[in-house]
C-alpha cells in the first residue's frame, strides 16, 4: 500500500470545526479526516471498485533498428554527379 497526500482548502470556521471534531474524538486532525471518509463511504455503501475505470491501452509499433551515435542524423544518399 502506497500513502497519498490530500490537501484541503477551506474556510478558517471549517478548519476549526475539524480540528474540534477531531479533538472530541481523541483523534489527531490527519486520522479524523481519514475517519469521516470511511465513515461517509460505508454509509453511501461506497467502494474503491466502483468507481475505478479501466482502461486498454493498444501501441501499435513496427520494428526499428536503433540508432546509435551519429547514425541517427545522418542519412547516406547517392548524389548523382555528371561526369565533366
């Protein structure tokens, strides 16, 4: 599992109502944050999977030689000179 940050931008009266929910609860403000949103899904009846898209990415490629060094800016072409 791989912790993501979320940042809240709210009005100072929000930020003070959560800090005194948080403060009720013998939370710190991080974990009553995390508390209201699984509360709020389990009471929505809200999952992870339902809300997921998936999606089939197809690359359609055709082989290339790699080109090293100066190879990759330089073409050889035939010059054709009149012989004088």
């Amino acid at each position: 599992m791989t912790h993501k940050s979320l940042f809240i931008r709210c009005s100072e009266e929000t930020y003070k109502l959560a800090h005194a929910l948080a403060k009720k609860e013998n939370r710190s403000l991080n974990k009553q944050m995390i508390h209201m949103i699984h509360s709020l899904a389990d009471d929505k009846n809200v999952t992870v999977d339902d809300h997921v898209v998936k999606e089939e990415v197809i690359v359609h490629t055709s082989p290339v030689e790699p080109k090293w060094g100066l190879t990759g800016l330089v073409e050889t072409k035939k010059q054709d000179f009149d012989d004088q």
